[in-house]
C-alpha cells in the first residue's frame, strides 16, 4: 500500500512492525498447509564425499565501518551456522534457512549488527546472518541442488578486499518471509557443515558419492557505473556446468545481471573499474 510516494511500512516503525509480523504469520500459514518436506535430521558424523568447500571472513574492517557491529556480525554468525551444522537433507526433502536457524533475538545471543532496511544499511538484531545464508548459496551454487528461492540485496555493501569473488555478496534474508531454500532433487543424502574461528566462516557440502558434473562461477565485465550521483556494481555472473571425466563445457548459465548500488565510500571504489 502506498501513501504519497510512500510504502505503508516507510511511513512509521510502528507501521514497519505490522507488516513485518503480518508477513511472517502469512508465511507461517503457508508453510503449515504446505505439502513440502523441509530437512530437519541433524548428524556429526561426516558424509564421505567433500563436494565443495567455501570460507569467507567475516569481520570487514574500513572507513566508515563500525567495528563493533562487526564483532557482533560474526557471533551471530556462529550462533546460526551452529544451527545449521551437521544438517542432513534427504532425497526430496527441502532445506530451509529459517526454518533450521530459527527466530532470531537477543535471549538466543543475537546481538546488533548492520541489517539493510529500505535500501540503507542500519543496525538491527541479528545483523549479518545474509553473510551466512551467501555462504550457503554458495555452497549450493557448485552442485546440482534446485534453488527454490532465493532473493538479493545489493552486492557492493563493502569494498572488494584482495582478489574479487563472484557472489561474495548478495544473498538476502529476513526472519521468516525473506527466506533462502533448496530442494534435494538428486538420488542421495546431502550435508551441511558450518564452523568458525575468530574471523572466518567455513562451509562444507558433503554427499554419500561423487557428481559427474562439477560447477565454476564466473563474472564477466565487472565495472562501476554512476547514474544520478549514485555508483553501481555492474556485471554479469556466470554458473559453468563442466563434465569431470571429458572437461568438455556442458552448459553457461546466466545467474545474475549485476546492478548493484554501492553502499560503501565511493572513495574506495578503484578508478580504473570505472566506466563513464
């Protein structure tokens, strides 16, 4: 609902608070009634086959980033992937984020950390799980695994540090209705594993046997455009499916059209990846 150029949410927290809770009850209602069969099974014994393994850091130092909220991002972050460790999904079963992390507050350990509300980074309970769910997304991207929803948020929150990764950033979710999920569509178990030490999260996705077919992301013609004073992250994100016995190039899969609003210092965006 809009209210003079205003969504009913924007017009006051108290209004933000309805629609949020009116959100979460929808999805609740509809995951009650829903034929889906969400993974819940839980073991420390590992598969026996590493199918892919990720680690990003997770505290970003820089300008006009409060250390603080940082320190809180990664013990949220070791709060949910505790959650989420060990996490068996069986042949048709569906993972689902917040159905595995559950709620999110501060008697469960949560502290405050940066969140993107209305296109601006505030801080919020929670902040910093989206790092947690990118990491996931990105375990998953590097097998055959259908991703049944998945939503984005800009990829330029924080300037590139070192070598540049294609979906470092991106991944989107908000406690219930933002969610992120896939489905188990092969002909075996699969399994999560999440850690962290003091400043890294690492991921593993374990299957009972090997895949055929492995997957390489690839981004094409990354560059930063300004339009109407503000700067974006351009580019294109590629996922390669690649026969392992043969090497041969099986399919190249557009997965995002890149048009990311920067949300960090300009300053720090590198000249040279400028384009006029």
């Amino acid at each position: 609902m809009l209210f003079k150029n205003k969504n009913f949410c924007d017009i006051n927290p108290f209004f933000w608070t309805i629609s949020t809770y009116k959100c979460i009850l929808v999805r609740k209602a509809r995951d009650l009634f829903s034929k889906e069969n969400f993974s819940k099974t839980k073991q420390t014994q590992k598969l026996s086959n590493l199918v892919y393994e990720y680690s990003t850091v997770m505290i970003k130092k820089g300008k006009e980033i409060d250390p603080r909220t940082q320190e809180n991002k990664a013990v949220n972050i070791k709060v949910a992937s505790s959650k989420i460790n060990g996490i068996i999904i069986r042949p048709g079963e569906t993972f689902s984020f917040w159905k595995t992390v559950g709620s999110v507050n501060k008697r469960k350990g949560y502290k405050d950390g940066r969140v993107l509300k209305s296109n601006k980074l505030v801080t919020g309970t929670g902040g910093g799980l989206c790092n947690l769910a990118n990491a996931v997304n990105n375990l998953v991207l590097h097998t055959p695994l259908q991703i049944v929803e998945f939503h984005k948020h800009s990829d330029a929150l924080a300037c590139d540090i070192g070598h540049r990764v294609p979906m470092a950033n991106g991944t989107s979710v908000n406690y219930n209705y933002i969610d992120y999920r896939f489905k188990n569509n092969t002909d075996q178990n699969i399994q999560i594993l999440l850690w962290c030490d003091d400043t890294k999260l690492y991921g593993e996705l374990r299957s009972e046997r090997d895949f055929p077919l492995r997957y390489e992301l690839i981004e094409e013609d990354h560059h930063f455009e300004k339009n109407d004073d503000k700067y974006y992250r351009i580019s294109k994100i590629y996922r390669n499916t690649i026969d392992k016995e043969t090497e041969n190039l099986l399919n190249k899969e557009l997965i995002w059209d890149n048009h990311s609003q920067v949300m960090f210092d300009y300053n720090l965006i590198p000249k040279e990846e400028i384009k006029q």
